[in-house]
C-alpha cells in the first residue's frame, strides 16, 4: 500500500517538476533579452554621444582655423 502511494505520488509531482524547469528557463530567458535590450541601447546611446562630441571638436577646430587666416 505505501509503495502505490509513493507511486503515485511520483506520478503526479513529476509534471509538476517538468513544467516548473521550462517555466523558469523561460523567466531566465526573458530577462537576459531584457538586458541585452538595455545593453544594446546603452551602447547606442554612447555611440551617439560620441558622435556627437566629434561633430562638435570638428565645429570648434574649423573655427580655431577661421580666426588664425
């Protein structure tokens, strides 16, 4: 009698335990997309940043330039 309660109660924690391992891959895997988002759009902004200070040294060096002629 103790064995088929045991049995039977493998039976029914084993879906559990197979739904539980997909569901937290699936939380793991939504928030490493999260921060490779966040990731990514701090990378932008920096690349832009960037950009934008080399327009301004080029802007700033064509005027040194002006006032020297």
């Amino acid at each position: 009698m103790e064995k088929k309660l045991i049995k039977e109660h493998r039976k029914q924690t084993e879906p559990q335990q197979t739904i539980e391992v997909p569901a937290n891959l699936l939380k793991e895997l939504y928030q490493i997309t999260a921060e490779a988002k966040s990731l990514s759009a701090l990378a932008i902004a920096q690349h832009e940043k960037e950009n934008a200070l080399d327009l301004q040294m080029e802007q700033k060096k064509g005027i040194l330039r002006q006032k020297r002629h």
